[in-house]
C-alpha cells in the first residue's frame, strides 16, 4: 500500500523551486564582491537574499517562507554539487555536458559512474 506523508503547516523545512534559486543566484550575483573570492557571503546577504525571494509576486512558494538560514543552506547545497561535478568534469575519460549530464547510458557506463561514487 502506498502512504503519502505530509509537512505539517508550520514545518521549518524548504521546498526550493527553479524561481526561487534563479532569485537566490541572481542576488548572490548581483552581491559577489560580499562574498569573496570563496563565495562565502554574510549573513545579511543570505537574509537580503530571502526578503527578495519572498517579495517576489511572481513566486508561489511552497512550505514555509525562506529565510536566511534556509538560504545560505541551500547555497551551499549549490556550490558543493557544482564542486563535484567539476571535479568529475577534470577525470580524464569522463564525459559531462550541460544539456545531458554525465550521459550515464547503458552497462558499461553505468559500472564505471558506479565506481566513481
């Protein structure tokens, strides 16, 4: 039998959708030079960051509002798969593009990626 769970109305946990992260990179963007060469903002980046993802009409947020905790987690959520995937991008005899990904397509290459992790 299948059961489906829900969040309770007043869950503290983040559901991120494509609008939102677009809103969080594009503030972080615009804020670059707060956050060093490491990417590493201030607190107050992360809040600015929510108050714009939670003004934005154009938004329908799923869960609770953002907050800045929520985006400085998912920030770095971001940079630590960015991370991997160029990492994985650098291994000589791998494949990666942007439009497909690693193209993890039959046996063989299934076994290898499967190595790889």
């Amino acid at each position: 039998p299948e059961t489906h769970t829900t969040q309770p109305a007043n869950s503290t946990k983040a559901h991120w959708q494509e609008s939102e992260v677009d809103v969080l990179l594009q503030h972080l963007i615009e804020n670059q030079a707060a956050g060093g060469d490491g990417g590493n903002f201030p607190m107050p980046i992360y809040n600015s960051a929510a108050a714009a993802i939670n003004a934005n009409e154009m938004i329908q947020t799923i869960g609770p509002q953002k907050t800045g905790k929520m985006a400085k987690t998912k920030w770095t959520l971001l940079k630590k798969t960015f991370n991997q995937i160029e990492a994985y991008r650098n291994v000589s005899g791998f494949h990666w593009d942007n439009v497909r990904g690693a193209g993890i397509e039959g046996v063989a290459a299934a076994s290898v990626w499967d190595a790889y992790v």
